[in-house]
C-alpha cells in the first residue's frame, strides 16, 4: 500500500499541497483529479522522492530508498530518455540498470505499441513519446505504477491504446495511480478517485459504490464539486 | 558499485564524441604546429642569414639555435590545451544541467534509478575526472612524438638541444601544471582541480534545489570553502605565523581533503535530500 500522510509543500511562498493524505492499493487504479495546477504532479513526484516535503510517504509501510524504485515506477508526460538513443538503447539502459526489469513483457509491450526499436527517441511522436515512456514503465515487474497525464496531447487512436493497457493483461495486480484530464478514457476501470482542490483533498471515494448508492459516474461527482 | 561503474561508462560515453574531437583538435593542431612552427623558424634563419650575409656559424653564434620550447610557446600547440581546459569546465556544469533542460529531461530517469545519489554524484564526478587524465594522458604520448617530428625537420646545426619529454614539460608554465613532475606536484594540481569540481557541483546543487536562492547559497559556499582551504596562506600572508614549505603543504592538503569532502557530503545530500525536479 502507498500512504501518502499530511503532506504538505510550497514553492516559494505558494502552496501547492496542504496536508494531503489518502492511501492506494495494490491491485487498485486510483485517479488524481483535479483542474490544473492543484498539485497533482506534486503529489506523484513527492511519492517518487523527486520533490523535497513536509510529511510522510510510506510504501509497502516503509519510507522511500534506492530499492524502492524496483518496486515502484513512475511514467510522466515528459520523455525520460535521451534523444539521440534509440528505442532499443533505452530498453538495454533499462536492463542495464533495474533488476525487475522484465524483458518478455518490453516486447509484447513493444509489439502491443507498434514501436520499432530502432527508431530515434528525438523522432518520436507526441503518442509514441507516450506510448514509450508506458512501454519502459510497465515492462519493470514492480508493484507500484504512478502515470501522470498519460493521454495529454495524443490522438484517439493512441489514447484507446494506451486505454486499453489499464484492462489489459498487463498492468495485472499492480497498484496504479494515475492523473489524467481524459477521465472518460478509463472512466470504467477506475477504483478509486482522489479530488484535489487548493492542494487538499477534496473528496476521496469508490467509483463502484459511488455509481451503486448514489447513480452518479466519477464525471458527475466532478461537475458537483468543481461547478459548486 | 557495478551500477556506479555502469554510471561513469555511460556518462563518458555521452561525452565521447565531443571529447574524441578534442582529441583529435590536439592531435592535429599540434602536430601542424611543429611542421608550420618550424619550417616558418628555418625560413626566418634563412632569411636573416641572407640578408646580414652570416654563415651559418656566424648565425648561430648570434641568434643562437631553436629547441622545441619555441614550439610549445606557440598558440598552435597551447590553443587545443586551453581549448579543452574551457571544454571540461564547461562540461562541469553541463554535465547537471543538460539532463534538467530541454526536450528531454533525462533527471527523471536518473533520480529514479535504484542506487544511490551519491553514485550519481559520485559518477559525474569519476567521469569528468577520468576525461581530464585522458586529455593529459593523450598529450604525454603526443609529446615524445612531436619532440621526434621536430628533431627530424630541423638540421642537428640549427638544434639547441636535444631536450626530452620531461624538459620539455618542465620548461613550459602549462605543461609543468599539466604534467606534474614530482607527486606533490600531481597531488597539488590534480587534488585543487578535484576540490574546484566537487565546490562547483555543490554550488550548482544548491542552485538546483533553491533557485535563485540557490545560486547566492552557491557562491556563498563557494567563498566559504575557497576561504576554509586558503586559511594558512592567509596566516601567512598576514604575518601572524610563518609555516615552513613542508608544514604549508601539509595543512593545505588536509584542508583540501576537507573542503572536498564536505562538497561531496553536502552536494550528494542536497541531490538526496532537496532537489527538486
């Protein structure tokens, strides 16, 4: 389990998160929502120790180290590779350096994407960008994965690719927990919702009970809360 | 500690294309300096001998002979040294900042890596030190060679004297910086070079994780450390105590190990414990 625990952060004077706290399963997609800027990508970069923070982070009930990241991945919006390597050199750099590095997975994956390995990183396109850094993400055997904005800016057809991985054979039993805009992607496969506003947890609930008790899908609870 | 190592083989691997091209300016520029140096040294002689109708005795008795010193006080042979002195500074900071900036931020990957952040720290370091003993390296055995080229194109009259690797380096400023003679010597320009690295890699991690804070924090530790390692020399200098040769060499080591020491606590901790990406 990840227990994210009164964390709080500030760049400069600004407050960005404000005591959040929830936990995430394994086994469990749970989804950071909130509109821009209110510290999603914080919160997924502090779980990551990628950000100094006020508070406490626990994975699997222990704070972050260098073995952790065998155990947890973080796939953001941006490429993590350089430019000049192609996609084959970044899957040997990923080998290279992580024990629970699952080479049959990277090729389904790589299949499943349609990415050829030699193709430059630097030529990639905005969806094969997304769809590479997913690639490299998912093929390490860890229990954790946090993606931030997986759909932004990408076309239909690799946004139902990459849709298509969270029912997939593929993200298994892992916990994910994810920040995306494009909820009507994977609206269905969504365990839990996190609501972030001003850097607090706004609400936090089940998908499945809230659709259960109260008819209302995660859009809905959005509109009540963002529209209120 | 194999991750380390396949850190500091990756991070020179980035760099190989612009280091081999350093390598190869040096190689070049240097050799076409002992050829265009020389023959441009005989035609002077040669002109001067006609001109003031000298023999060839006469001439070198009044203007005396040439030796490989006037070739290594050319722009020819010291211009690819301070091109690639300028290179690795630059590389210093480089090395950090290329992996934050740009299309691709290849920090994400890096901080995330299942080791250490003082094996990253650690591996830039190895790799900019490592290229500098390359660079010297290349040049001791570029040295002998070039000595041999010139003492093949000038006739043994016009010789001063036949001056080996080490008289060269001992008789040029830059080279008996760059190619110590003694170990004190090598501990004393290579060990203020490792301290200068480690206090500008803790600078450009304060700059990292404060901003614009950071980099006043930066120049404030580097004043700090720059003061820490010059103390006896300014005890000296202030005539309060007076330390023998032996005695200041041993406080300015400590010292050094000290102060590069603390950068590389300090700079590693604010890799760990402070950066924000």
């Amino acid at each position: 389990m990840i227990e994210v625990k009164k964390v709080s952060k500030k760049y400069g004077r600004k407050k960005i998160l404000d005591g959040v706290s929830f936990t995430a399963n394994k086994g469990e997609v749970t989804c950071l929502i909130g509109i821009n800027g209110v510290g999603k990508t914080t919160t997924l970069k502090a779980i990551m120790g990628l950000t100094p923070y006020k508070g406490e982070i626990l994975i699997n009930g222990q704070t972050m180290t260098k073995d952790s990241y065998e155990k947890i991945t973080f796939i953001p919006d941006a490429p993590t590779m350089l430019p000049q390597m192609t996609v084959k050199q970044a899957m040997v750099f990923m080998k290279d350096f992580y024990h629970s590095w699952n080479q049959e997975r990277a090729l389904q994956l790589l299949e499943f994407f349609k990415l050829k390995e030699e193709s430059r990183i630097s030529e990639l396109s905005k969806g094969n960008t997304a769809k590479l850094n997913l690639m490299l993400g998912l093929s390490l055997d860890v229990d954790y994965v946090l993606m931030d904005e997986p759909f932004s800016g990408i076309d239909i057809f690799s946004r139902e690719q990459i849709a298509n991985v969270f029912a997939s054979h593929l993200i298994e039993d892992r916990g994910v927990i994810i920040t995306t805009h494009e909820i009507g992607d994977i609206e269905h496969l969504i365990d839990k919702v996190i609501l972030l506003d001003n850097g607090t947890v706004l609400k936090e609930f089940n998908t499945e009970e809230m659709r259960e008790e109260e008819g209302k899908s995660v859009v809905d609870v959005m509109r009540e809360v963002y529209q209120a | 500690m194999m991750r380390y190592l396949k850190l500091v083989n990756f991070e020179i691997n980035r760099f190989s294309k612009i280091y081999l091209t350093l390598l190869l300016i040096t190689l070049l520029s240097q050799f076409a300096g002992v050829l265009i140096v020389t023959k441009s040294l005989l035609n002077d002689a040669k002109e001067i001998m006609l001109e003031e109708k000298l023999s060839e005795v006469a001439y070198l008795s009044e203007y005396g002979g040439i030796d490989f010193t006037h070739i290594a006080n050319t722009l020819w042979f010291l211009g690819p040294i301070a091109l690639s002195a300028v290179a690795l500074i630059f590389y210093i900071f480089l090395i950090w900042y290329r992996d934050w900036f740009g299309k691709n931020t290849f920090i994400y990957r890096l901080l995330m890596l299942p080791t250490s952040r003082l094996s990253i720290y650690l591996s830039k370091a190895t790799a900019i030190f490592l290229m500098v003993l390359g660079l010297i390296a290349w040049q001791m055995i570029l040295l002998p060679l070039e000595n041999a080229l010139f003492h093949s194109s000038v006739p043994e009259a016009f010789l001063n004297m036949e001056m080996s690797t080490s008289s060269i380096a001992a008789a040029n400023g830059i080279l008996m910086l760059i190619i110590p003679s003694t170990f004190t010597q090598f501990l004393l320009s290579y060990g203020i070079g490792l301290m200068v690295m480690s206090i500008l890699f803790t600078a450009i991690m304060f700059e990292r994780s404060f901003r614009m804070k950071g980099i006043l924090l930066g120049l404030l530790y580097g004043g700090v450390a720059a003061a820490l390692f010059l103390t006896p020399v300014f005890i000296m200098a202030s005539e309060i105590f007076h330390f023998y040769s032996n005695e200041l060499f041993g406080l300015l080591l400590t010292l050094g190990i000290i102060v590069t020491g603390l950068s590389i606590w300090l700079g590693s901790w604010l890799l760990k414990n402070r950066v924000t990406v």
